[in-house]
C-alpha cells in the first residue's frame, strides 16, 4: 500500500517509477527494508545511481518474546540482511518515525550517513470529516482497527470499554481487522461488541467518522497507519506514552496515559482505567478534539506532505 501511494505522488511530479527494476539509466532506487539480491544493488552503487533505504522497525527478535527457535533465526538474519545494506549500500536513509530510528540505533549504534524521518502519508480526501457517518445506538462509540485481531483480552479497546461499562456508560465497540482463529466468536460473545472484519478503505472512514474515539491496541509499531487514518476523519486517538505515539498524537487530537508494564514480554500493559479516563474526557469535549484530529492530519499526514518530504531525499 505505501509504494502505491508514494508512486502515485512521485508520479504526479513527473517521476517515472518503476518496481523491482534497476535499469543503466535508474537515477535514484529507494529500498524497502532489506534485499537479497546484494549484487545488483552494488552495480547500481558502482555506476553511481542513489540508493535510499526505508526502515522499519528491526524484526522481532527479542528473546522476551515467546518465539521458536526457527522464527528468532528468521528475524536474525532479516536483521542482518537491513544492517548490511544500511552500512555498505545505502546512501541516505528513511526513517519511518523517531521511534524505529532509535529502536535501530540502539540495537545496532548510529550510522554517520544523511537521514530523515518521513510519517506515513494519509488520502486526505478519502479519509476526511466529510460525508455520511456511521450513527450508534449507544451514548459511546469506540473503535479499534488492526491487521489483526486476536482475541478481546488481548484488545486495549476492549478492556477499556468493558472499563468504561462498568462505571455505568453505554458503550458500543466496533472492531476491524483479520480474525486470528476462532476471535471472531470471541468478540461475539458480548453484545456491546460488533466485530467487522476487514472491509474497503473506502467503507472505514464511515466508521472512523461515526466513532467517539480510536483506542490504539497496536504497542509496538513503525508507524501505524490506523492513527492517522483516524486523525485524518476526525476521531481522536488514545494509547500510551510509549514507542511511537508521542510523536503522533497532539494534545488537541487525543490523549496518551502512562503505560505500566513492558510490552515487549508479551503482557497487557495495564493502567486500563487511566485509558477509560480519557475517553470520557475526549468524549465530554468530542467537537474540539474532532477538530484537532482533523488539523493534525493536515498539517502533518497528507500525501502531499509525505511526496515533498521523499522528493527532498530522493532528489536534492
């Protein structure tokens, strides 16, 4: 999805994109994480074609985590394969926000080479405060979107509003993303949630739209682009202080709470009622942080914004 976007914006500046090619008269190669096909990226460096690297996050290898064997080797060399090619390859590097550029450096030390951190960009007109709304029955509407959904003890939004509840509030939760085994029944089993599945980009800003607020449930990420997808429709967003979300989220577009337990051992990362707390408080003023939801994803987030910042790196 990010290479559509960004060679639809290269391609409205008179960039001429081209995917897995890397032709004599190639001027500039952006790379996406990691290669295996080291020679033909060295050839293009000998004949003296730019090479920009776009990192993510370093892949999940922590030995907190609960992995096999076979995945953390999995993850070690897809490491290495981005390290070597940050070190010898690369002439310039893409960040995906503050937070991966210091998940790299601390994991592997700094590199002396020019670089930029560029969010993700968001179709401001896709998704936007205009248009029909999705209109819930219940006083509040929370809604969480992932790539996947596991299961509701697993979900930040749901434990907030079985939180919220509990205090006497009628809450509705909507919830998108892939089912991960059998959590589509799961979610189904309580009748404040509606569990969506995946759905059209197209259909999401509906809901977007509808909702009181978005609860981040995704911890660790790049950059994610639920977050701005949210912002960009006017919906406020809640998480944690922690990874990425400090950079994203403004006073006037959502609130952060203090999280209490290291995310990275595979636990709920607690402070639940700190998160309930602040959805009443979006919820009480919900027209002014609507509003600066909306400013946010202007004034940082559009794809025009992301093709300007990616025309500087790629071309000055």
């Amino acid at each position: 999805m990010f290479q559509r976007k960004l060679s639809q914006e290269l391609t409205k500046r008179n960039v001429v994109v081209k995917f897995n090619q890397i032709l004599p008269a190639t001027d500039v190669v952006l790379l996406i994480n990691g290669i295996r096909q080291f020679g033909t990226l060295i050839l293009a460096k000998c004949r003296h074609t730019r090479i920009i690297q776009r990192l993510g996050l370093p892949l999940a290898s922590s030995m907190q985590l609960s992995l096999s064997f076979s995945q953390r080797l999995r993850a070690w060399i897809g490491n290495q394969n981005m390290v070597l090619s940050k070190r010898i390859i690369a002439d310039r590097i893409v960040y995906q926000s503050r937070f991966v550029r210091d998940c790299w450096e601390r994991e592997y030390g700094p590199e002396k080479k020019p670089s930029m951190i560029i969010y993700n960009g968001v179709d401001l007109s896709l998704f936007s405060t205009d248009g029909p709304k999705y209109n819930s029955s219940a006083d509040i509407c929370i809604i969480s979107v992932e790539g996947t959904q596991i299961c509701p003890e697993d979900n930040l939004a749901f434990l907030v509003t079985e939180e919220i509840r509990r205090r006497g509030s009628d809450v509705e939760l909507l919830v998108f993303g892939n089912p991960w085994a059998d959590a589509r029944l799961k979610f189904s089993e309580h009748s404040f949630v509606r569990f969506m599945g995946m759905i059209n980009n197209t259909e999401l800003s509906y809901y977007y739209r509808g909702a009181s607020c978005f609860v981040s449930n995704d911890v660790i990420a790049a950059c994610p682009n639920a977050v701005i997808e949210a912002f960009a429709c006017g919906t406020p967003v809640i998480g944690y202080e922690f990874g990425v979300l400090p950079e994203l989220v403004s006073q006037e577009g959502g609130r952060l709470v203090p999280i209490a337990c290291d995310p990275r051992k595979g636990v709920i990362q607690g402070n639940v009622r700190a998160l309930a707390d602040s959805v009443l408080e979006v919820v009480e003023k919900n027209s002014a942080f609507r509003k600066g939801a909306r400013k946010l994803a202007e004034e940082r987030y559009g794809l025009d914004h992301m093709g300007d910042q990616y025309m500087k790196i790629l071309f000055d």
